[in-house]
C-alpha cells in the first residue's frame, strides 16, 4: 500500500500563495440598455445618476421634487449614448423595482432606509443606500477614468477620503492618452490574432504596444508602424529608444507626471549614485536596474561605458531609461550622451528634472531673481575634467553683485571659488549659503558671508554633493536658519 510522505519544508514551501482575504469583490459590471431606480432628489442621487447613466443604463428617478444638481442633470440627459435618465415625479413604491438591475437611495432616517432595503431584496435587486454601510449590498468605489480603462478603489467604507487620495494619486501616472490606446487596442485585436502566431510573437507585438501607450495619443500610423516592425526579420527591426530622465534633487515628490510615465516604461534604467531609493521605487519591478555612478572624489563608471550600455541595450530593442539626479541638462554630460546615440541612429527623449539650485531656493524661500536684488541668475560648474576650477571661467562677470551665482559641485575647490571672487572685487561680506544633500532627509545648511566659505565647507564635510550659493539675495536667510534639519550652521 503506499505511504503518504510529506514533502520537505523547502518544497512544499514552493505552493502558491493563498488569496488574501477581501473586504469585497471587486466587479465590472455592464448596465448598458438594463434599468436602475433612484430614489430621491438630492446632490447625492444626481452624482449617482450620472455615474450610472454614463454605464449605459437607463436611470429611472423617483421624487416628487429634484434639487438643484438633479435638475441639471436631466437638462445635460446621458453623457453615454445608450443610456438615459428620466425623471418620475413621484415617490418609489416596491413594484417599480421588480425587473431592475440595481437600486440606490438617498434616505434620511435609519427607519427610510431599512424599508428601501428590504423591498429591494425582496424584488431580488442589488441596493445600495448612499452613506449607510448597513443597507449596502454593493458600494460604490472612487473611479478613474479611461474608459474603456477603468480603475476603481475601495476602502469598504471604512476611509472614503483615502479612496480618494489614492485616485488622485493614480490619476497622475495614467495619461489621458491611455484611453485612446485602449480603445486602439481593442480594434485590433482580431488582426492581431489573425496576422500573429499565439505565444512569443503577440506577447511581443503587445509589450511594444504598451510601451508606447503611455506617450502621446495614438494614430493610424501608430499601430501600423508596429504591426510594419512585427513583419521584419529580428536583424531589421527597429531598435529601441533611450530616455534621459530628471530625478530631480533627491525626494520623488520632485518628480514629473512625465518622468514617473517614463520609468514606468522602461525596460532598462541606468542611474546615478544620487538617485534616491524613493525614486527608483516608482520604476517598474521587472526594470533592470544598473548603478553607473558618477561622484566626485570616487571610483565610477567612465562616460565612454555608459553610452556603450546604453547603444548596447537600445540596440536589443529596449526601453532604456538614464536616471540623472537633478536636470539631465544642467551639468548632467546629457549633450555628450545625445550626440552619441544620435550618431548611432537611436531615438533620444529627454524629461528635464528639477534642478538643485531650484530646490535649495525653494527650500530657503528665496527668490534666486529678486528684483531689488538680482537681474540675472548664473549656474556655474566647480570643477572641470581634471578635478580642479575650469580655466575658461570670466571671474570678473561671475564677482557682479547685481547676479546670483550658483556652484555646483564645488565642494573641493571651496577654497578657490572663494579667492577667485575676492580677488576679482567681490566685497568679502557678500552673503553666502552652502547647501549640502538639497531636499534629502541628510541635508545640511551654512549661511554666511563669502570671507568665510572654505572655512565652512571644511567643516560641514565632502562626505555628500554641495551647492554654493552668491549674492545678496541670501541676506534674507538668516531668518531661515532655524528650519526643521538635521544640521544647521551659521557664521
């Protein structure tokens, strides 16, 4: 007879994951041409209306009298072709719910309620009582839409304002765009099926699809180009594409719309040692993702191998994302980057990025561009090639009190920023801030005059990327100094 074993603890481990219990089933369901009552008159039932009306169904109102945003409702009519919304001037009875799809009422008392309730489950028809969860079969969840992308999010009730703060989160990484890919999509489905062998070539055709469903909206020529791509032997396909994406300072609140579309998209990202953990997060989980670091003062990755990985990856076919801290072309080496590929024939998009010198004003609550104090504002580079002050620098335009200067990386050459400056008749009492990991959760401030700089920067350390700001807009932050940080310095 045989003998039940057990399997060892690292197989049976191996077993899928049980669903998780659910609070509700989510369900799509269609109500195009099925009738709906609504019972009452007030705001809430018209939102409730509409909101089913634009499903397709044809929404019966029951009340004597309508309020203001009902009336507008039925004056508009149905927002969905098949749909329609009528009112009947009078108050429900139960035999107008035999036969519905769904009923929903606005009730003011618990008593309203409960009879509402219950002469919908008799008739057999799912109910909802707007803002009472214990006379709900059925709730209604916060909704994007994209139609024919639909995203709904539900708390049970519990928190609708969450609800709510997730769809506008949401709302900001689907394009508007995504709903005319959708619809694309779904016309070309049967020639899809017809012109594409089942397996690796539709998922093909269709990842190419979806990446580039959230750019710009689609055109005839769109798909046609894809399906054009498809026909070509592997060899002949068009390549991919690479990305220059902004991370922007540090924190991803920073982030654009555009650049968090961007990584999601991506099948590869390349990114600095200053991009955050938070940005990075927002990326794809199946991204490849690859460290090429450039920091001042350590071991990183020669231009030449980036540009190399980024040919090489674009060249397979891949979505390449390069993810630069800051403005990719505000001393980001974007220049170098583009003309390379450019030269290889791969298509190049660039997504600017918040600058540091943006983020530190905003963080100080300066304006960089005063008008009592500064007509122009100058971003100027610490270091060149080799590590020390460029040469080409003109010191007498850069030592001009009617300009705000900003240094970027020049931690190391502090000292010589400050020389350079007095020596070409900039008065030594000219405010000067030092801003270190600008909008990080280290960042770290020193507010000063200009005869003191090197000292400062000694002491706060090269440990992390710095800002070296000039001018007399900076008087202002001695008022700012007593911010919430971790470190603050003052001279």
């Amino acid at each position: 007879m045989p003998v039940l074993q057990t399997l060892p603890n690292d197989i049976a481990d191996r077993a899928p994951a049980r669903m998780a219990p659910l609070a509700k089933l989510p369900v799509f369901w269609s109500l195009a041409g099925h009738r709906v009552i609504v019972a009452g008159g007030s705001d809430a039932c018209a939102w409730k209306a509409e909101l089913l009306a634009a499903c397709g169904a044809r929404v019966d109102i029951y009340g004597e009298r309508l309020g203001e945003a009902c009336s507008i409702l039925l004056e508009r009519g149905s927002p969905h072709p098949e749909g329609a919304i009528i009112h009947r001037p009078m108050t429900w009875r139960e035999d107008v719910l035999a036969g519905a799809a769904l009923a929903v009422a606005d009730c003011e008392s618990e008593t309203e309620a409960r009879t509402f309730f219950e002469a919908a489950r008799r008739a057999g028809v799912p109910v909802n009582v707007i803002d009472k969860p214990a006379f709900c079969q059925f709730q209604f969840g916060s909704i994007v839409n994209r139609s024919p992308v639909v995203v709904s999010i539900s708390t049970d009730g519990a928190a609708p304002i969450l609800a709510q703060a997730i769809r506008r989160r949401i709302e900001t990484l689907l394009p508007t765009s995504l709903k005319s890919w959708a619809a694309l999509a779904q016309s070309l489905r049967e020639e899809i099926a017809l012109r594409l062998k089942p397996g690796a070539e539709r998922r093909v055709f269709w990842e190419r699809f979806v990446d580039r469903a959230f750019g710009a909206e689609p055109t005839e020529a769109s798909a046609r180009d894809l399906l054009a791509d498809m026909g070509r032997p592997a060899r002949a396909r068009a390549p991919g594409r690479v990305t220059l994406i902004g991370a922007g300072p540090g924190d991803a609140e920073y982030l654009t719309l555009k650049a968090v579309r961007a990584l999601q998209a991506a099948d590869v990202i390349l990114f600095d040692d200053l991009v955050s953990d938070e940005v990075l997060e927002l990326a794809r989980r199946e991204a490849k993702r690859l460290l090429v670091g450039k920091r001042g003062g350590r071991e990183s990755c020669r231009q030449e191998d980036i540009n190399e990985m980024m040919l090489t990856f674009a060249k397979a076919g891949k979505n390449v994302a390069r993810l630069k801290s800051g403005d990719p072309m505000i001393f980001g080496r974007a220049g170098e980057e583009i003309a390379y590929l450019k030269q290889h024939n791969i298509p190049v998009e660039v997504v600017p990025g918040i600058t540091a010198a943006s983020a530190m004003a905003s963080r100080l609550g300066i304006s960089l561009t005063h008008r009592d104090h500064a007509q122009s504002v100058q971003f100027v580079t610490g270091h060149s090639r080799h590590g020390s002050l460029p040469e080409t620098i003109d010191w007498q335009a850069i030592a001009d009190i009617r300009k705000t200067t900003i240094f970027y990386m020049g931690g190391r050459t502090a000292g010589a920023i400050q020389s350079r400056l007095i020596e070409a008749g900039l008065d030594i009492k000219t405010p000067v801030v030092i801003v270190s990991s600008v909008a990080n959760a280290d960042e770290r401030r020193w507010v000063g005059n200009l005869d003191g700089l090197s000292s400062a920067m000694a002491e706060m350390g090269l440990d992390r990327p710095v800002l070296i700001g000039v001018g007399e807009v900076f008087a202002a932050c001695d008022l700012m100094a007593e911010a919430d940080l971790p470190f603050v310095a003052q001279a």
